[in-house]
C-alpha cells in the first residue's frame, strides 16, 4: 500500500483507478485499509477542486414540497397564505425570518439553504 496525497489532476485519476481494484475490499483487510485512506484523500481532493455550492432556497422548497407530496395550499399552512406560498414560489417575495424557521422546522430545510439571496 503506497498511499500519498492527491495534489494534480493526474493523482486523482490514478487513486480512483486503485479505488476501482479495491472496490469490493473486506472491511479491515489491508485492501480495506487502503480503501478507507483512498477514499478520504478523494474526498478531500474533490471537495477543494470540484466544490458543489447550495441549492437556490426556493428550488429547494419546491423540490421537498415534490417528496413530501405537497402542493401549494400544504405550503401555505407552513408560511401564512396561499397567495403568500404563490408569490414565495415565484420569487416574488422574500423569505422573512419567521417563514425561514417554519420552512426548517415543517419541511426540514436546512436554514444555511434558506437564508441564501435568490
């Protein structure tokens, strides 16, 4: 097991070529060891060079409302007013920091997705 750091893009593709062979490893082999550490320095390669940034807050609503089966006049009861849910979903109107906490507390949004300028 050679393990080094992941510095250029070269070095990324070699690690996940070995992360392929080592797949399927046991947990707690050797293979399994290395797998771990591979995996970890992948990790921190792509989250510095290919950064996913958050989703805009009010695609985020819509996509929970979508899993959770809700439809406008569901999200109406978490922020006020059907005509209030309107204008939020067409971006006509700002989150204040009350709908924020109800989006968090009702849909389980996470409030650093809500609080973002859209």
């Amino acid at each position: 097991m050679t393990i080094k750091p992941i510095k250029t893009k070269k070095d990324y593709n070699q690690a996940m070529e070995r992360l392929e062979v080592l797949f399927d490893a046991k947990k707690g082999s050797p293979e399994g060891d290395e797998l771990e550490v591979l995996s970890i320095l992948i990790e921190k390669y792509e989250d510095e060079h290919f950064p996913i940034g958050l989703p805009d807050p009010i695609e985020a609503i819509k996509f929970r409302m979508e899993q959770l089966g809700y439809n406008q006049v569901d999200l109406a009861k978490v922020v006020g007013l059907k005509s209030r849910a309107s204008e939020i979903l067409n971006k006509k109107r700002k989150l204040s920091l009350d709908m924020i906490r109800q989006l968090h507390d009702k849909l389980h949004i996470p409030t650093d997705v809500l609080i973002q300028p859209y």
